[in-house]
C-alpha cells in the first residue's frame, strides 16, 4: 500500500476505530448518539489501541461526566 493510499485510510478509516468489521462512528450514527455520548463510547472502544488505555478510559468517562451534568441540570 502506498504512503498515500496509507495516509487516506488513517483518515477515513482509521484502525484504532475498527474492530471486528464496525467502526465506531458506525455504532454511533445507528444509536444516534448526541456529541458526549458518541465521544465516550469512541474512547472506551478505542482504548490503548491509539495510546494510553488508561487516559483513554479516563476521556470516556469526563465526557459521561459532561452527559450527566447535562441531564442533571435539564
């Protein structure tokens, strides 16, 4: 594959994203998921494939934080 076919991919269908045939925006558009819930569940089914497990578990659960202040102050 070359260097830019390469690039394109990590743009449009990045790996970290991926697994088992679904992507996580996939998930994310079928459930319609709002910006805080959809970035949650990002984090959890991206976690340590792209960096850090633990700082991507922590990501996930501000941005639930950030959904449960939202809800609580409806």
């Amino acid at each position: 594959m070359s260097e830019e076919v390469k690039a394109i991919d990590n743009i449009n269908h990045p790996e970290h994203y991926k697994g088992k045939g679904l992507e996580a925006i996939d998930i994310i558009e079928a459930f319609e998921l709002n910006f805080s819930l959809g970035n949650a569940l990002k984090y959890i089914l991206r976690a340590g494939k792209k960096g850090d497990r633990i700082e991507d578990l922590q990501k996930a659960i501000w941005y639930l934080n950030r959904e449960l202040e939202k809800e609580n102050n409806e």
